[in-house]
C-alpha cells in the first residue's frame, strides 16, 4: 500500500539557520511524485517544491531544497536561512502514477522558527 | 491570492443537515480535487473531476457527492451531517498532468454541532 510517513511531529529552528524536514514514501509504482506543502496558521496550503521518481537532480526552490534519496525511499524537505515566516505545519505528499492525480499526504511536522 | 476560490470561508451548521461548498479553480484548470482535513485522519482525498467528469475517487462517504459543472466550478454537497463531518474542507485545481502540484483554495471550515 502507498504510504507517506513524517516521523516528526514538531521541530525547532532558530532563525537563519537550516533545518530538514524528514519525509519517507513507499510505493511498489515506478512513476510517482513528490511534493512539499506549507500550511501557516492561517489554513491555506502553499505548494513550495516537486521532485519526480525520473528526475536525476535534487529539486530546489529558492531556499527549498529536497533530498530525493530514491534507494532509501526519503524525499526530506531543506529550509535554508530559515526566517519566523516558515513557522507553520509542512506536509510531505506522494502522486502515484502517470494515470493517476490523487496526493496521499504525511501527517505533517510543526516547525517553530525562534528569534 | 492562489486563483482558486472557495466559498464559504466559514459555515456552521447542526447534525442532520445539508451544505454545499463551492470551488472556482484556477483560470485554466480543468482538473478540480476535493480533500478533506480533519485532526484524526488528516488531509484524505476525496473525488477529482475533470473537465466536468469524475475521474478518481477516494475516501467519499455515501452522503457526500460532487459535481463538475460546465463553466469548471464544483460544488461538493454534504448530508445529513454528523459531528465528525467538522473539518476544513480544500479544493485544488491544477491543469491535466498535474506534474507541478496543485493549487488549493484557501479552504471551507465546516463546523457541525
């Protein structure tokens, strides 16, 4: 079955320094995706990144980076210089397939960032 | 602003009754996606339409249903709601292939007493 597993719950950072977000998937499908959401406080959900299971790079965006480590199944979200604005819940997400546009979504992880 | 429009914001309503939210996607987006967020199961997929017909479908109760008109907007009706219906309900659009991610609404808080 696909699963989608954040082993942590809440982190702490402090302000402009990195943290990783750890995020691990399982799919017996060759093709698949993975994403990174943001949710603040207010609700909304923010795409931040996307790697794809072909993809030979690391995706980044800005200061976002994925650590696609695809032997390990693990796809671990990189907040750079990390700013009070990235508090929020980060969810780790897996599209399954070409056929296929249905996310499974991990339980997410509260990061704090401390002034 | 992400373009896709959720209506209501916020909607309170007692057991047994029956709502309906609505979602506008993104200009251009002919794939519109229901998910429903709640403390115990978290983020679960519920129904994705495209281009006006049902093309997956998930977690979706019996009294829930959903429907893709022809201008894209989708409306997902409720019934006969019961307490753990309460959660915050997202709808996301994205165009076919979706390889970028979706954009999601900014979210309907259902609240059922």
């Amino acid at each position: 079955a696909q699963k989608i597993t954040q082993t942590q719950p809440g982190m702490f950072v402090q302000e402009k320094e990195a943290v990783t977000l750890d995020c691990t998937y399982d799919t017996s499908d060759p093709s698949y995706g993975l994403f990174w959401y943001k949710q603040p406080s207010s609700g909304e959900m923010i795409f931040l990144i996307y790697q794809g299971s072909y993809d030979q790079q690391n995706a980044t965006e800005g200061r976002y980076s994925l650590n696609f480590q695809k032997a390990r199944k693990s796809a671990n979200l990189v907040i750079s210089a990390s700013q009070l604005g990235d508090s929020a819940m980060y969810f780790c997400a897996m599209r399954e397939g070409p056929g296929t546009y249905k996310y499974i979504f991990g339980t997410g992880t509260r990061l704090k960032v401390l002034a | 602003d992400s373009g896709v429009t959720q209506t209501p914001k916020h909607l309170i309503t007692a057991t047994g009754q029956r709502v309906t939210l609505r979602c506008s996607p993104r200009s251009g987006d002919l794939s519109v996606y229901w998910y429903q967020q709640s403390l115990d199961q978290g983020l679960q997929f519920l129904i994705q339409y495209y281009n006006g017909e049902e093309r997956a479908k998930g977690n979706i109760l019996e009294r829930f249903s959903a429907q893709q008109f022809p201008d894209l907007h989708s409306e997902l009706n409720l019934s006969s709601l019961e307490l753990g219906d309460s959660a915050l309900y997202f709808c996301a659009s994205s165009v076919q292939g979706a390889q970028g991610g979706y954009t999601f609404g900014s979210g309907t808080r259902l609240t059922v007493v």
